[in-house]
C-alpha cells in the first residue's frame, strides 16, 4: 500500500506553461483525501517551489524536497535538513566556471547569487520564478562569512550543456553529486544530496520502507528517487535514461501523466 508519494515539479507536475493540471490536481486531493502523504521533491529552491505545495493546499507542517535533496524543509518554514556543499569545492566549481565564462547560479540561504545578470539568467528567473542578485565575484561572495551553499548551477543553451556535462563529471563526479536535470541546467551538490537519499531518510522518519513510497519524475536528478521508490514512475516526456529505470512508464506533463500514475497505483 502506498502511504508516500514524492512528485518532481518542473515538466512532471507542471506543464510547459508552468502550470499544474486541474486533473492533477484533483488527483493528488483524492489521494490525500485517503490519507496518503504527498511531498514536492525538486531541484528548484524551497521558495521557489512553495507555490505550488500551497496551490495544492498541501499542510504547513507537511515538507518539501528541494535543492536536489540538499534540503527538506516544511512549508512552514522550519529546515529539516541541509546538506551544504563543501566550501573548498564550491569555490573550485566557481573559479572552473569563471575560467570558461560559463554562467554559474549559487544557492545561499535559499536566494539565488550569480557573478552578473545575463540571459541565461534571465531565462532561469523567468523558469524559476525568482529574483536573483547580481555580486560582481562569486567567489569572494561565498568566502566572506564561511556561506554555505546548497546547490550550484550550470546554466547554458541546450548545446552547450550537451557539451560540457560529461566534463563536469569527470571533473567533479567524485566529490560532488552532478546531474543533469533540465535540457539547459547542470546541477552539483553534495555527494549524499540526491533525492533519492533524502527521500528514504524522511520516509524512514514517518516509519515507511520503500515498498510504501510511490516517486513520480522525469529527469536525471530524479533517478535516484525513481530506482530506490517501491514504484518508480517515469513520465511519458521523460529521457530514456529515465524511462529505463522506471518501474512504470505514465503519460506526459502536457497530459496529466502524475494523475494517471496515481490513479494506477494509489486510487485503484
């Protein structure tokens, strides 16, 4: 019996439009309506994300998985978890980026800082639907005051991210958790921030094994959720890295694919 149900946001709970389905929605009140907890599990910011767990009038004390699993955090407000990359390496991925003129975002504080305003920056704030501060050095940013961040991330056109992922990688793959999660994003966090991770350390905290966790998603940082849920759903508009890993394979973000997941698994 499924008694957890974690759903990624950008393209498998909301539509190319940013918006979530009216069939969505009313698929995730039944299944709260049984008494099933529903949590957003992203890679966006909490604050970012928080519209839509209170569009969703899911409960204040109730968490939201953001930063990739760097973060769980109530929607009211009260940090769980944080799993703040290293320092070291924060400022190393910075000045790697600095030296290629790669636009970088960082996370601090659950506000969004970057070197300058671009239009890569532009197009995330757009996404995002977040404010961002432009700091002239990013990382003479983060060094004053010890910052801890919970997230850096590549920002570039799909051809570019194409390019350099398998570099960041190789780069970096041994210290640090790097994802690709959208077509134009490069995500690096700590090692142990994975949605996957922080997912079964919350549902251990509710008493839950995996058997009784359903994960809904679409993109790389969503694998490790997918491969350690019970049921792993894949959405129709997922890549077939995703897919493959999949339990269960559902329609995509632009057809209700989450209702149609939870229909199958949790409202039969």
């Amino acid at each position: 019996m499924i008694e957890l149900v974690a759903i990624d946001v950008d393209d498998t709970l909301i539509n190319h439009q940013l918006k979530i389905a009216e069939e969505d929605k009313q698929a995730i009140a039944q299944v709260r309506s049984m008494g099933v907890t529903v949590m957003l599990a992203t890679g966006r910011m909490h604050v970012s994300a928080l519209p839509y767990a209170q569009e969703l009038n899911l409960p204040s004390h109730e968490v939201i998985l953001s930063y990739n699993g760097a973060m769980l955090r109530r929607i009211d407000g009260e940090v769980m978890q944080h799993i703040a990359v290293n320092q070291d390496l924060a400022l190393s991925v910075i000045r790697y980026c600095q030296q290629r003129n790669w636009t970088l975002n960082v996370y601090y504080d659950d506000g969004l800082y970057v070197d300058q305003i671009d239009e890569n920056v532009e197009y995330y704030k757009k996404m995002a639907q977040v404010p961002a501060s432009s700091v002239g050095d990013l990382a003479t940013f983060i060094a004053e005051g010890n910052k801890s961040l919970s997230k850096l991330l590549v920002v570039g056109s799909e051809q570019e991210i194409d390019e350099r992922i398998d570099q960041v990688k190789q780069d970096f793959g041994q210290m640090a958790q790097v994802t690709r999660s959208k077509a134009r994003y490069i995500e690096i966090t700590h090692p142990k921030a994975s949605k996957g991770f922080t997912l079964a350390r919350y549902a251990e905290s509710l008493g839950l094994s995996a058997d009784h966790v359903l994960a809904i998603g679409d993109s790389g940082n969503d694998i490790t959720m997918l491969q350690w849920a019970g049921v792993g759903v894949a959405m129709g508009n997922a890549g077939n890295a995703v897919q493959k890993v999949a339990d269960y394979v559902t329609f995509t973000n632009e057809e209700a694919g989450v209702a149609q997941a939870l229909r199958r698994f949790v409202l039969h």
